[in-house]
C-alpha cells in the first residue's frame, strides 16, 4: 500500500497506522503523542494531540475526510494524502489541544523532577507565541500516597490511559485506574493500595509528563545535570538492559532505555530500577544517545561520528578561493613543517 504524508510517499503495509506511516516519513512531518505508545496495545486516541487532515481518503474513495483525524488511530488506506506538517487547519488544532491540556495543568516545571523531557513541556513550547485565556482557578486534588517507589502528583496528570494500559498489559494484577469523570476524573489506586508488583515501576516511564515519577531520585537532581550511560547487569525477571542516570559516580535514577520517539525499548524490573545503585551492580556499555531533539543531549553526539562530514574542498587555513582576493596576504608563506601537516590532512 502507498501512502502520501506531506508530498512523501511511503509504502506501508496493511494495518499500519498514519501516524506510523509519518514517523517512516520522519522531520516535522511526525506530530506530538502524548497518548499513543506503540509498545503498549489499545493505546491512543484519548489526547488528540496527533491530529493530521487526510485530504485524499483512499484510491477507491478518494473524497477528503471532512473533519481531522487523531493520526494514532487512523489506518492507513491504499492511496491516501495526508496533510501534517503542512496543514495549517491541524497545526491550528494541535494548538488548541495543547491549550486545552494546560487549562488545569499547574505551574510546577521549576520544582518538576519531568522538567527537560517533559513532552507537555515540548508541546507548549512548539506553539509559537503561546498565550493561556484560562483566568479560572485550576482543579487540584488531594496528595496520594502510591507507594514507597512510584510518586504520584495527580494535578499535573493529563489522564492519557498510558499508566493503565501497561498495568492492564505488563502487570498481573492491576491495582490503579481512571476514576470518576470530566475534571473529577483521576488515577488512583482504589483505597490507596500501592502499587507492589514487579513491573510497576515502568509507569515512570510511560506517563508522558510528570504525574509519576521516581521517588527514589525526587529532587536529587535536574536530569539536564545527570550524565546517561546505558548499562545491564544479570536479571532473572527483565533483559537487565537500562540507562543510567549519574552525577559523578553516584547513580541517581536507573530507567529503561528509550527509542527515538522516546519509548521505552524494553520494559524492566523494580529491582533493576530501584535497588541497584551502585556502579559494582552494572556493566557499564557507554554513553546513552538520545536519538531527538533533547535537552538530555548536552554534550551528547546524537549521529554517529563517521557522518558527520565537513564540506569544504580546501583547507580552512588556506581560506576559500573566492576569499584569497579580499585578504591581503594570500600565498602565506607556510615553513616546512606546516606544509607537511597540510599535506597530511589533505591526504586523510
Ligand atoms: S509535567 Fe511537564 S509541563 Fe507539567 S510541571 Fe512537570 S515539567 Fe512542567
Ligand atoms: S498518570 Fe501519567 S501515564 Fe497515567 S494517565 Fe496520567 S499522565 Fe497518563
Ligand atoms: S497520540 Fe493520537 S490521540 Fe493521543
């Protein structure tokens, strides 16, 4: 099946969805998820962030769709035209959404242990110029304690259902939900059971904005501070495989390791994540790279060295050709040694 996303045709095979066919386009084509997660099934269509305008439905039925689509849960059809990057009615919505997710969302970044990836951080700061009308007071809730690992700030969860898949699908028995409805819906763990199985803790993970994070590193650092390492050690219940969070030689958090779209590879243990923090528990592979735009990329390549390539055809000391005539010391004399390492270069 073809699909054409922003101009760009991609071949896509049956079932895949438009938002996966995006992500196969890549660039400013791929629109923010805060909800959809392709780890996890059953998983999106709550945020409406991914909204994209399918201007050719298929080649059978080729009228546009009249209204816009969540791109997460729309199959790709056979000839379909989509329109992200470059539909203004979409980026126009995503843009309402946005504001929508922060009518009650708090004012918390400067003390939130999700500052810096954040992706409700990410999606109010690509809206240009963004302005709050809220002037309304915003809904609070009452703190919960969820257990000894996992803390949970209910006022700044945007209810996307990730947490709850994953305890539907990774967990065998699932003690948190959605409860009630509207702007009285929360999480919560019923009669504040805490969360005590082996998996739990990978809600840290998913949960796009800082509703649950670790306890176990609250406030120890801000990550942009931390240096990632990915490491593994032997683990009977998970692959072992993580990122390591350090500052100096103290490992402050321990999380699973994350794809380019800042999905979790492969899910972990609570023992891998809270009880190994020292560097003696862990095979240390090297330095973590975050593939996407992210403040967790200071003093981080994120492409690999070999492409990296600098394209000039002369030697920088030499200056550009075009550059010789306005200087007025072309054909600097070079002594012997200089000449050598020039000649080197070149010949590398
Ligand atoms: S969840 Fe994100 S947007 Fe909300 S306070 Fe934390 S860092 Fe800021
Ligand atoms: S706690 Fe986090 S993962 Fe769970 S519904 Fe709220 S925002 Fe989503
Ligand atoms: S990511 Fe598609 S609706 Fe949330």
């Amino acid at each position: 099946m073809k699909i054409t996303i922003d101009g760009h045709t991609v071949e896509v095979e049956p079932g895949t969805t438009v938002l996966e066919a995006c992500r196969m386009v890549g660039g400013d084509s791929v629109p923010p998820t805060m909800c959809y997660y392709s780890k996890l099934k059953d998983c999106g269509g709550k945020c409406r962030c991914c909204l994209v305008e399918v201007t050719k439905g298929s080649e059978r039925d080729p009228r546009p769709m009249p209204k816009l689509q969540p791109s997460c849960v729309t199959a790709a059809q056979d000839g379909m035209e989509v329109k992200s990057a470059t539909s203004e009615r979409a980026k126009t919505s995503r843009r309402a959404v946005s504001e929508f997710l922060l009518i009650n969302h708090p004012l918390d970044c400067p003390v939130c242990d999700q500052a810096g990836e954040c992706d409700l951080q990410d999606l109010a700061y690509g809206n240009e110029n963004f302005r709050s009308r809220f002037v309304e007071e915003k809904r609070t809730f009452e703190p919960e304690n969820i257990g000894p690992y996992i803390q949970l700030h209910m006022n700044r969860c945007i209810l996307c259902y990730r947490c709850v898949k994953l305890a539907d699908q990774l967990t065998p028995e699932r003690v948190h939900g959605v409860v009630g409805r509207g702007d009285h819906a929360q999480i919560s763990t019923y009669i504040e059971r805490a969360i005590d199985n082996d998996f739990s803790g990978n809600v840290i993970d998913v949960c796009p904005v800082g509703a649950l994070t670790d306890k176990t590193f609250r406030f120890k650092s801000r990550v942009w501070f931390t240096k990632k390492f990915n490491a593994h050690r032997h683990c009977t219940k998970c692959s072992g495989k993580v990122t390591l969070w350090m500052f100096g030689d103290s490992i402050l958090r321990v999380s699973a390791r994350k794809d380019q779209w800042k999905e979790v590879e492969e899910f972990i243990c609570n023992e891998c994540r809270f009880e190994h923090k020292e560097t003696e528990d862990w095979v240390i592979e090297g330095p973590h790279k975050f593939q996407k735009y992210s403040v967790n990329n200071v003093n981080n390549y994120t492409e690999p060295m070999e492409k990296v390539k600098i394209n000039i055809d002369e030697l920088a000391l030499e200056g550009r050709k075009q550059d010789q005539k306005k200087i007025s010391m072309v054909n600097t004399p070079y002594d012997a040694n200089e000449l050598e390492a020039i000649k080197k270069t070149k010949e590398e």
